[in-house]
C-alpha cells in the first residue's frame, strides 16, 4: 500500500492517490483538475476505483463525479451532505472494503456539519486517517465558512472531533486535506502530513486546557477568506458539471473584444503589466495562487477575457480557473501589443525600488502579515476587502506595496480603474525596504 499525496500548492491543498496494490487505487478529496492526479495513477499503471470526499469543499470544485463518469469510480462521501448525484452515503461507522484494505468513516464535524474523516485499515490495523479539514498539521482547519452564527458551534464541534482522532494509535499516519497556504486553515504550517503521535505532541490547539480554550484559539487565529468559498460547497453538493473536454481559451480579436462588456484579466507578470496595459485591466499574475485572486476579486456573472504573454500556458490558466467554477470566454489575440496596434489606448503604472518610497504607503498584505512588521505610518486594508474601502484612501501620491510586488499590482489596477493616477508599486516587500533603509543609513 502507497499513499502519494497531489499537492496543490496554489490553493495549500493535499489530495491522495492510494495504490490499493491491485492496479486499482482510492483518491481521497481530488479537484476538479485531475491533470496531476491522472499522470501519478498512469505512471503507477493504476484505475481509480474509488474515489472520496471528506466534506463539501468551499475551496475547490471536487473532481469525484467527473471520476466516477469518466471512469467508473465509485464516490464515497458523507450521506448527511445530500449530495445531488450518484454516490455512496456513509454515516459514522460504516466501512468500505477496498478489496484487502478497508476506509471507515469517522464523523468529525467543524470544519463542516457533515464532515467525515476516513481511517484507513489493514485487517484491524488502522495505518492512517484521512483528516481532510478536522486535524491539520499543526492546527485544525476553520469553522467559520458555513455561517458566522454558526462559527462558534462548529468550533465546539471541532474540539471534539480532534479529541477522537487522536485516541487513534500515535503511529497513524495523519493525511489531511488543508495545509500550508489554504485559506480554510488555521495559521499554516511547513508539513503537510504527519502522525497522532507528532500532533499530540506538538500541535498548539491540543495543548489547550479546556473547550473554552480551544475556540478561543482557533477563532483568534482565523483570517479573511476569498469570496466564491460562499458557493462552492453548494456547486459541490448538487454535483459540478461534468466535462467532455478540457477547458480553453477561444481566441478573440480586438474588434470582438471591444463589442463585449467583459471583465479583462492580465496574467502576465507584474513589471510587463507595469510597462504598458489595457485601460480597465485587472492585473492577476499567473502564479500559484492564482484561482485565490481570481476567486476573491473578478466577477462570476460576466464574460472574463484574458490578456497574457506568448510564452503562458493557456491549459495551467484555464484549468485554474476551472478548479474554483470559473470560466473564461476567451483570450485576446495578440494581447496588448494587437490592441494598441489596432489603435487602441494603453497606459502604464510605475514600479519603484524599496530606496524610492516617499510619501503615504498602502499595505494589501493580510492582517498576519502586516502584524509581522510594516513600513513606518503606513495604511493597512488587505487586497481581498479593497474594492469596498477605496473611499479611504486618501487623495494624493501613493505606494502601493505587499509582499512582493503581484499583490499590489493588482491593487493597484483596482485603484487605477477607479480614476486614481498618482500610483507607484514597490517592487518588494518590507523586509527589501528595512534592508534598503539600513544601507542608506550605513552609507551616512
């Protein structure tokens, strides 16, 4: 039996191919983009028997319907999620036998109402439990995506769930879903697998002493989280749509692209962005986060073009988008050089290195971030919750900063769209600003 965890490093999640050692396997919560998950099943020469769901994912669009449709799998997930489409509903207790191997279904509500853990045995050996968004490493998943008059109750939940999972073996292997840079986390660590034994010993939320504590914790710890999370678990409960194709790009021509109201998203890095761009252009650079941004900050109910350069996958583009329910109508031919070569305005909007900064600063970073040390004065709205408090921002020459630069481009071309000119991006993050600080001062 082998275990290969598919890591999304985009979204901070983990799924699971399982060898079941029979040339058939069990995936435990696989997206939508079932790109990575396919190559590890055909390289091992294995068919998808089964495949798992441990709760109604916000995050993504899970892929175990289409597995089941395009490839027979049988879709094992919580009866109390009242799924829309054919699948096998299991309550606390039940098992599936795997053909050698069994999955028990553990109900380990918090994160979701009908959130299942599956613990996986050999004979009655249990050699790992698929936690999905109940015990993560070093935390415990969220529990404020259902409802906020809920949040507190499924934290109650939570706490007692985690006591369940870790009366198992301390030798269990924990595989959960949620992990280092998902937003359904709590504070996100380094690993993304680990044992009872570790986090018994290690993980802060067990270390607590009481109930009180444990949500006191945990909801102190939560932060903002993108906006299409308040629909994806309902796509995920009726049953995504199924494909027949892999999502693309249909080119469009500048003549096509002015005859629509479209939303237009420039992937393309942020300095080529920076050079010259599409007036009204939302800049999301391609990146591993980039379905993240997309999710937050673009519209789902109208037509999303993109602009990007020649050498961008348009399949990694498209397949983001698809993994979170969106879809794009197409790409602009030729990008921003044919839009200006058919006589079309472009604009700017200037990059400045950590020694120029002068003046008022806007920080996009998330609170921790910003908590973890920030330019001197300057202003703190984090990038997903700027579209609704741009009025306070004050008039006048701006920075616009974030870790790196990608955030705050993208800022950026929200606040330029809005009519603000006076705008310059640093093209760093505090850290490049303390060490650019220190040189000057050392150089008198």
């Amino acid at each position: 039996m082998t275990v290969v965890p598919v890591v999304d490093e985009g979204l901070g999640n983990s799924a699971y191919l399982v060898d079941l050692g029979d040339g058939r396997a069990l995936v435990v919560d696989v997206s939508v983009d079932l790109r990575a998950t396919s190559a590890a099943a055909g390289r091992r020469g294995l068919t998808v028997a089964f495949a798992a769901d441990t709760h109604l994912h916000a995050d993504f669009v899970s892929g175990a319907r289409q597995l089941s449709a395009g490839h027979g799998a049988q879709v094992l997930a919580s009866a109390d999620g009242q799924r829309e489409f054919e699948h096998r509903g299991l309550h606390d207790g039940d098992e599936v036998d795997l053909g050698g191997l069994r999955l028990r279904a553990l109900g380990t509500p918090g994160h979701t109402h009908e959130h299942l853990s599956f613990l996986l045995l050999d004979d009655d050996r249990p050699l790992g439990v698929f936690t999905g968004g109940s015990l993560i490493v070093d935390s415990a998943a969220r529990t404020d995506l259902v409802s906020p008059d809920q949040t507190e109750a499924l934290a109650r939940a939570q706490y007692a769930s985690l006591q369940r999972l870790i009366e198992l073996p301390d030798a269990v292997a924990v595989w959960p879903t949620h992990g280092a840079g998902s937003f359904c986390s709590g504070p996100p660590g380094v690993d993304r697998v680990s044992t009872i034994g570790r986090e018994k010993a290690a993980n802060p939320l067990l270390q607590v002493e009481s109930e009180d504590a444990f949500v006191k914790e945990l909801l102190g710890s939560l932060g903002s989280f993108p906006a299409y999370f308040h629909r994806l678990a309902e796509v995920n409960r009726r049953g995504p749509a199924l494909r027949d194709r892999a999502p693309s790009l249909p080119p469009l021509d500048v003549e096509a692209l002015r005859s629509m109201e479209a939303e237009l998203i420039d992937v393309r890095p942020a300095a080529h962005f920076a050079a010259h761009h599409v007036p009204g252009a939302l800049s999301i650079p391609l990146r591993a986060a980039f379905a993240s941004w997309l999710g937050w900050l673009a519209p789902n109910d109208r037509p999303l073009v993109v602009i990007r350069d020649p050498d961008q996958d348009p399949d990694e583009i498209a397949w983001q988008a698809a993994k979170i329910d969106y879809r794009f109508t197409g790409e602009l031919t030729g990008g921003t050089e044919a839009w200006a070569a058919a006589g079309q305005p472009v604009e700017g909007l200037p990059m400045i290195r950590p020694g120029e900064v002068a003046g008022a600063v806007l920080d996009v970073r998330q609170e921790s971030e910003f908590e973890g040390g920030h330019l001197p004065d300057a202003q703190h709205i984090e990038l997903g919750s700027l579209p609704d408090r741009l009025a306070e921002i004050p008039r006048g020459p701006l920075v616009v900063m974030c870790g790196h630069g990608e955030r705050a481009m993208t800022a950026a071309s929200l606040l330029q769209r809005a009519g603000r000119r006076d705008l310059a991006v640093l093209s760093g993050g505090a850290a490049d600003w303390s060490a650019a600080t220190a040189r000057a001062l050392e150089a008198g």
